[in-house]
C-alpha cells in the first residue's frame, strides 16, 4: 500500500487520546502495513497512526534504516537529565523547535502476533519513541515548548501556508 496523507496540525484526530488495539484483525494489519509505507520515506523518524487519521494506539520508526513497529506502546522508563534536542513533526510542517527530551526512553507493547516487545535505546530512538508516544497520547511536540517558545511557533504556524 502506498503512504498515507500526514494530517496537520487542527485535524482533531491529533488531539485525541488513542485507543488501545484490542482483535489483531486485518485491519490492524492494514494499519501497520500502512504506517511502515508511510514512515519510509526520506527523513521520517516516526509516523503514529494518528499522524495518518487513525485512532490506534500504533507506530511506526525509521532510526538509521533500521524500520519497525509497535503495537499498543507504553512509555516505561525514561533516564537521565532531559535536555533541549531541535525537534520537529511532520504535522507541523517547516517548524523546528528546542524540546526537552529524556536522553533514554524505552517502551514496551506488542507486535502483530501478540508477542511482547520492548523497544529502548538513546539519541534520536530516545527522541522519537517520546515523540511517538505524545502523539498516541493527543500530544504535540509543540505542547511541550515554553510559554514563550510556543506563541513564536504558534505565530509561525497561523503564518505557513499550509495551515
């Protein structure tokens, strides 16, 4: 299947809790076929099936050619000080804004057979798998910025093209 549209910034979807994934049933299949299509694409670090109008709790990684998914992720641990890393969301087009990141992230969830899987790892797996994870939570990067940080992006976005 081919990759799927990127919805923006203002669809509700992204805003949304979603769902947990309970019957692996073809479209759960479906879903992950359509979220690895999507995030290999050149300079795709993560799509969340949210990022692709899917309430699903389900996402899709690309760090260093290594391409996977995960079902039903949770954040479970998250180590050492957070730092500013630059970050940016294919949601929220052309924008690239220092966010405060755990330098270590690790989340578990399932895979399309039901086997447990744990996915963990520092730099930009640390940074997506946050990342990611937001977005499963109704989370944009954007909502973690400071008060002043967020009205400059804020006024960035309300000026794009796009939105």
């Amino acid at each position: 299947m081919p990759e799927r549209q990127i919805r923006l910034l203002g669809d509700p979807v992204l805003k949304t809790r979603s769902e947990p994934i309970g019957t692996i049933d073809a479209r759960v299949r479906s879903l992950v076929e359509d979220l690895l299509d999507s995030v290999k694409l050149p300079g795709r670090a993560g799509v969340a099936a949210a990022q692709i109008g899917v309430n699903l709790r389900a996402f899709s990684y690309n760090i260093d050619g290594d391409i996977g998914y995960i079902l039903n992720p949770v954040l479970v641990e998250l180590a050492g000080e957070p730092e500013l890393v630059d970050e940016g969301c294919l949601s929220v087009p052309g924008l690239w804004y220092p966010t405060k990141r755990y330098p270590f992230a690790r989340v578990t969830g399932i895979d399309l057979d039901g086997n447990p899987v744990a996915l963990g790892g520092e730099g930009l797996l640390a940074q997506a798998l946050q990342h990611e994870t937001d977005h499963l939570d109704g989370l944009l990067y954007l909502d973690r910025l400071d008060k002043e940080s967020r009205r400059a992006a804020m006024k960035e976005v309300r000026e794009s093209d796009w939105f």
